[in-house]
C-alpha cells in the first residue's frame, strides 16, 4: 500500500481524543472504564480506513470494538469515517503499532482479534512481520482468553496457505476455512475496502477462523 503523507494528519488525531486513545496504555487492564460497560471487546489489528470495524461496531451494538492502525495517514480517513456517523460509542481507534499489544491490554481485556487483508509479506525472510507468524500468535495467545479466536481475511493465497500451516503447527484448532468466501458470503460478513476492490475483480477471498485450544 503505497501512502499518500498528510501533514495535518497529526493535529486532527490529537483533536479527537474521544475516538482515537491518546494515553492507551492507561486503560491497560481497565477498557470496560473507557467503554462504560462490561460487553467483551474485539481487536482489529491493521484497521486500514477503517470499514470493516466501523461495520461491525454498527452491526454488534452489543460488542465493543477497537480497530488499531500504525499510520496516521490511514487511520486518520478511519476517524473521519467514525465523525460521520450518528453515534458509535462502542468503537476507539488507536494509533500504535500491533506488535506492542500487551502494552495496552492485559489477559481478558480482548474477546477476539481480526486480521484483515494483513500485509502478506511475500519475502521469505521478512516472515516475522506476518500477522500470522508464530511470533503474533504467541501475542494474541497471552491476551485471548481460553478458546479465544483469531479471523483472518485475505486475497493472497500465499498468505492464507501459510496462516494455515502457521496456526495448524502452533496448535490452534481450524474453527471456519473458505477458498471462496463471497461464492456463499454469510449475511454478517462485513466487507473491508479491499475486499471490496479484490470481489469487484472477481478474486476468491479467502477467509479463516481458528481458535486457540
């Protein structure tokens, strides 16, 4: 994803301390503070501009949502997205980086991770920066609670074979696999941009839901 800078990117983030977390790492622990109820809270790591969690905060009014994104470029067109809806008090953003999550939360603050159309890293030795590399899983593992569940959405089906071997051999149980998730999309299935752009192509996506034993 080539990035377009925003100089006034930065400021306008800063001006919505209500949406985007300034402080994060002082609801470690404590988000159903921030949040006002005790509904469980699910993490969008890579939330791109922001469609699919904005989609699912609308969808699970019931569920609390936080949608992570490490550039200010892109997540700020996210927060312009969240200004205009009528109200979405269940949805925080965050500008940090994904591989620091336990900064910010503790073991049962997150339900449930998604990973959506993650940068597939092509290049054998840059494996570790793959959302689905043992290292991530090792993460998600340390903040899920049992049984806890990871989804994960792609175009690349070198990323999704690899997933699957990655989270097979780390020991998750394969919850949900699709070659083809839109040849019967479930009605909850909420469309990323990219998916959008990938379906409109006529390319499979592929879809997994794994869990952690």
């Amino acid at each position: 994803m080539r990035l377009r800078h925003k100089p006034w990117a930065e400021d306008y983030i800063k001006a919505h301390p209500e949406v985007v977390i300034a402080d994060p790492e002082s609801r470690k622990g404590k988000w159903h503070e921030e949040f006002g109820n005790t509904n469980p809270v699910h993490v969008e790591v890579g939330t791109g501009k922001g469609a699919f969690v904005i989609g699912m905060a609308r969808q699970n009014p019931h569920i609390n949502y936080i949608g992570i994104e490490l550039y200010d470029s892109v997540i700020v067109v996210a927060l312009e997205k969240v200004l205009e809806q009528e109200s979405l008090p269940n949805l925080r953003l965050l500008n940090v980086n994904g591989k620091d999550l336990t900064e910010y939360f503790d073991k049962g603050d997150i339900g449930q991770v998604y990973l959506n159309f993650s940068d597939p890293w092509p290049k054998t030795r840059h494996a570790k920066r793959r959302l689905t590399h043992a290292n991530f899983l090792t993460l998600y593992k340390e903040l899920l609670p049992e049984g806890g569940e990871v989804h994960f959405k792609t175009d690349n089906r070198g990323l999704f074979e690899y997933s699957l071997m990655s989270m097979t051999d780390f020991g998750m149980k394969l919850v949900f696999v699709s070659l083809d998730l839109h040849t019967n999309e479930p009605e909850d299935n909420v469309r990323t941009e990219y998916e959008e752009k990938f379906a409109a192509k006529g390319q499979p996506i592929y879809r997994l839901e794994a869990k952690f034993n």
